[in-house]
C-alpha cells in the first residue's frame, strides 16, 4: 500500500480522492499510509484546507526509486502504472 501511494505522489496524483480512485485503497487506508510516510518524512504537504496538496519530499523520491527495483514487477504495481498511464492519455481511470 505504501508503495502505491509513493508511486501515485511521484506521479504528481496527491489529492485524496484521486489517490483511492487510482489505487482502489479505502480513504481510511490512504490516510493511515500517508500518517506513516509522514512521520517517515516521505511526503509533504503543501497548499492550504481544501486546495492543499500531498507531495513526495526529497527523500521520498530517493526511496521511492530504490522501492521501483523491488516492487516494479509485481501484478498489481505494473496494473496501477497502466492506470496512470492509460488515465494521462485520456481515458476513465479502472
């Protein structure tokens, strides 16, 4: 779970209700990992309230490259990545 939720911030896809559309995750679950990334200092957040934005911080994006070589391969990461592709393309995200 955490790995997608790196994998969605590298992707520039930071707002919660994107992150559960693409990854499928409950909103509970999305914000119980981006707690821990946090607390990591994985992720950021930027922006006020409503408008504000999650990011991938420095070191986020240093383990998120390293966390690409172990995980890349699995089913459900390389499904996520056609998502995101697919979705930057213009079709409906699923």
């Amino acid at each position: 779970k955490d790995f997608k939720l790196l994998m969605l911030l590298a992707n520039k896809i930071g707002r919660i209700s994107e992150i559960t559309e693409y990854s499928g995750m409950r909103k509970e679950d999305v914000l119980n990992s981006l707690r821990k990334l946090k607390a990591y200092k994985l992720v950021i957040k930027r922006g006020l309230s409503i408008l504000s934005e999650i990011m991938l911080s420095e070191n986020g994006l240093s383990v998120f490259a390293s966390y690409s070589k172990i995980y890349g391969n699995e089913k459900d990461v390389i499904e996520l990545a056609k998502n995101i592709s697919s979705t930057r393309r213009g079709d409906k995200v699923g």
